[in-house]
C-alpha cells in the first residue's frame, strides 16, 4: 500500500511539474502530453503491479535495467500519443479543457498499454527460480 502511495505521489509530483515547467514555453496541452507520459510511466514502474494487486512480484523478478526500459517504453509511448493528440486538439480547435482531458487520457491509456504489453507472467518467472 505504501508503494503504491509512494508512486502516485511520485506520479503526479512528476506530472505536475513537468507539465508547469514546460507551459511556460509551450502551449498547454503539448506540456500536458510530455508530462502526463513521464507522470504515468514513473507511476506504472515505481508501483509495478499494473492493476494485478502483486507489486512486490514485479520488483522482485524483473531487474533494474529492464524496469529503467520499462519506465523508457511506457513514458515514451504515452508522451508520442499524447503529443499526436495535441496536434489533433490543436487541428481542430478543441478549447483548453477539451485538448487537456483528450491528451491526458491518451497519454494514461498509451502509457499502461505498453507497460501491460511488456510487462510479463512474473508468477510464472517467480516459480521458476
């Protein structure tokens, strides 16, 4: 449960920040999408269990360095779609507070598609060792 709060505070610390430090140079919704996809992969990497409930599962079979691909995949995925969004916003002249549930919506579900997509059985690896 701590982790878990530990990678949500870390999460949306991450997405937060990102996102106030680039709207100062970029329009909003491009600074949503690269901060919403580096929020949501430290997220889905730090807490590891993608929905499935075993965390430490995750932590304890996959190493350092595919975790570090890990949070590499899924955050560039979720800023790529998030950042194709805001020109889709942009194109269409969604207002501000549609181009910003549409690119982070995007970014979330690209980010934990990827992160499901290579995130493998870890109880079939845990009972092989």
């Amino acid at each position: 449960m701590l982790r878990r709060l530990f990678a949500a505070v870390v999460g949306v610390g991450l997405a937060a920040g990102v996102s106030a430090g680039l709207w100062l140079v970029v329009p909003l919704r491009y600074a949503l999408a690269v901060g919403v996809g580096f929020g949501t992969g430290a997220f889905l990497v730090i807490d590891g269990s993608a929905g499935a409930g075993e965390s430490w599962v995750y932590h304890q079979v996959r190493p350092a360095s595919q975790r570090v691909r890990d949070f590499q995949w899924s955050a560039g995925a979720g800023t790529a779609i998030g950042l194709a969004l805001a020109g889709v916003a942009d194109t269409v002249e969604l207002g501000r507070v549609g181009a910003g549930l549409l690119v982070t919506a995007g970014a979330l579900i690209a980010a934990n598609l990827v992160f499901l997509y290579r995130r493998p059985a870890y109880e079939e690896a845990l009972e092989e060792d």
